[in-house]
C-alpha cells in the first residue's frame, strides 16, 4: 500500500511539474482569458467614453494617403474590447483587422463581423505577407519584454507600407502615480517603456515623423515640474510614420 501511495505521489508531481512547465501555473492558465475580459471590464473605463478619448488619433490616421487606406488594411494589435476597430470602421477611414491571444475577444468581434485572428501578434507579423496602410496597439507595449518590443516594431516597420502610420499608446511613466501605483493594477505589466527609449529605438528602426503625445491629465493646467510629476498625462500616445 505505502509503494502504491508512493506511486501515486509521484505521477501527481510529475503532473505537477509538468503542468508548470508547460503553462506556468496549476489553474490560473485555464482562467487567463476569462479573468483578463473581467479585469478590463471593471478597471479598462467606460467603453463609450474610452472610444471617445482614442478619436484624438483618427487625424493622424487620415495623414495616410486616401489610395494606401482604401487598399490596405489597419492591423490592430492586442485590440481587446475592440474599441478602435470598432471606432476607424465607424469612421470609414480603412478595412480593420485584430490580431489578440484572448480568445474571448477574438470571439465577441467575429460576432460583431470584424476581422479578428487568434494569434500573438509578433508571430502574425512574423507569418503574415500582409500590408498594412496602419498598425496600432493600444496599451500593448508594456506587456512586452524589451527583445519583444524591438521584434514588434522592426515587423511593424516591415508590414507597414511606405507612408503607413504606426499608433501606440503607453502608460505615461514620468507621472509618479501612475508609475508606483495604477501601472500595477495590470498584472500582466512586464515593463515602464520611457519616451526616451521608444523614440531612439523608433527612429533606429527607420521611422520617421515621430510624435508624442501626453494624454489624459489628472489635472488638466499643472503648473511646475511638481504639478507635472504627480497630476500630469497618465498615458502616452505615439505616432510614427514609414
């Protein structure tokens, strides 16, 4: 009997390790989409009021030739609740197509009748021989290890055509409080990417134009680098062009 309980312990640790070493967890890979649609859905913001705060980049998106838009596609990584394909579309600015790995948000927008693959983005732009006239990811690049990010904007720059705009929007880390505080509140966060570093890793990579923009103030007139520091843009927006 102690032999067959011995046994039995053993294969529930190799199960163990062999859960772990496959997907890093017991449970919680079996829970990873579901609990990351309910996480977005309580602390991601109103979705209406979210859509109305990502029409400030629809301008920059319209700089691309009218012929580059009507045959290309914008490609939107890590789209999540959809917001801004469902809002280019709207706008009739160009086709739309979303690459995420939640499963659950790939589903609800070919519900919608939208474009939506189910794949890693870097892997898509890896595999796919697409186009596209814009690439954009919305709260994406901080999920990524530094070899990640500079994999995703050298296939960015790849699969973009020439005078292709690429949209990104971070969180703004110069902000104190964003940066010790509500940048946690996203456990999948992997690291802070600095205007610095993006904006020299962008032109390294041949981009061109590039911009930024501080976006959403916790006060909207701070006055001095204090003001700035604590109550200035939480997010980052950041448009390059091919």
């Amino acid at each position: 009997m102690t032999g067959m309980r011995s046994l039995t312990q053993q294969a529930r640790y190799l199960k163990l390790r062999l859960l772990t070493l496959t997907h890093g967890s017991l449970f919680s890979y079996r829970f990873r989409d579901s609990f990351y649609t309910f996480h977005q859905s309580k602390l991601r913001g109103d979705q209406a009021e979210i859509s109305k705060r990502l029409e400030i980049y629809l301008p920059y998106l319209k700089r691309v030739k009218p012929e580059l838009r009507e045959k290309y596609a914008l490609l939107d990584c890590g789209f999540g609740r959809g917001d801004f394909m469902q809002l280019v579309r709207a706008n009739k600015i160009s086709t739309v197509v979303g690459v995420d790995t939640n499963a659950d948000y790939v589903l609800a927008m070919q519900e919608m009748g939208m474009e939506a693959i189910h794949e890693d983005m870097i892997a898509h732009l890896y595999f796919s021989e697409r186009q596209y006239c814009g690439i954009s990811g919305f709260h994406v690049i901080e999920h990524l290890t530094f070899d990640q990010l500079f994999d995703f904007l050298l296939l960015a720059h790849k699969r973009l055509v020439k005078g292709g705009a690429l949209i990104l929007e971070t969180p703004n880390i110069e902000n104190i409080i964003v940066s010790s505080t509500s940048y946690y509140y996203d456990p999948t966060h992997i690291q802070k990417v600095a205007r610095e570093v993006i904006d020299k890793l962008l032109d390294y990579l041949g981009f061109s134009k590039i911009i930024f923009l501080p976006l959403h103030p916790l006060k909207l007139k701070p006055r001095g680098d204090t003001e700035r520091f604590l109550f200035g843009a939480q997010d980052m927006g950041i448009i390059a062009y091919k």
